[in-house]
C-alpha cells in the first residue's frame, strides 16, 4: 500500500511540474506585464519547490524499491536545494543586473528540474512493470 501511495505522489508531481512548463509558466509571460510576472515567479518558484521537495520526500518514505527511494532522496534534496539556495542566487542575479550569471543559475534551475522530471518519469514506468 505504501508503495502505491508513494507512486500516487510521484504521479501528482509529474503532472504538476508538466502543468507548469506547459500551461502556466508560458501564460505568465504573454499575458502579465513584465514586473508582474517576476513579481508571481519569485513568490511561485520557493513554494514550488518546497511543496515537491516535501511530497517527493514522503514518496522516498513509501516507495517500496530501495532504488526508488534513493532516486526520490536524491530529487527532494535538489528540490530542497533550488527552493533554499538556488532561487535566492537566481533572483539576486536579477537583482544584480549580472545578466550571464542569471542566465547560468537559470537554465541550472530548468536542467536540475527537467533531470526530475525524467527520474519521476522512469520511476512510474519502471513500477508499472514490477506489477
């Protein structure tokens, strides 16, 4: 049972991280001005990254593999990691005016998340298959 709670979480942040780099973060940008849609980025990204460090650390706890749970540890802590220390660094950049360092941490932020998302990805389908 815990193992099938564990995926359900897996799940839900899937289609959370996929929600948002589809739908959400593109509409920010065409349909706010752009003042207004930093001001949303830099209060959205912390809680988002903290809420899927948080559910990806109880799936770590669930997950019946000890494969899975090492690579949900793994994605909680970069989770943990970007809410903490990498979206600060990415906003005084901004701050800063340092255009090519905002650009590094930035596509950082985006390559550490995609890198989850796959792992999120290759999780369900390797548990569909033990089934």
């Amino acid at each position: 049972m815990w193992a099938y709670l564990s995926n359900l979480l897996v799940a839900g942040n899937v289609g959370i991280m996929v929600f948002f780099t589809v739908a959400v973060a593109p509409t920010i940008f065409t349909v706010l001005p752009p003042q207004w849609s930093a001001a949303y980025v830099r209060k959205f990204f912390p809680k988002y990254f903290l809420f899927l460090g948080i559910t990806t650390a109880l799936a770590a706890a669930g997950a019946g593999a000890r494969t899975a749970q090492a690579v949900l540890v793994a994605c909680a802590l970069v989770f943990f990691f970007s809410a903490f220390w990498l979206t600060p660094r990415i906003n005084q950049a901004r701050d800063d005016k340092q255009s090519a360092k905002f650009k590094t941490l930035h596509w950082l932020s985006v390559g550490l998340n995609m890198v989850q998302l796959v792992a999120f990805i290759w999780l369900l389908v390797q548990s569909g298959r033990a089934v």
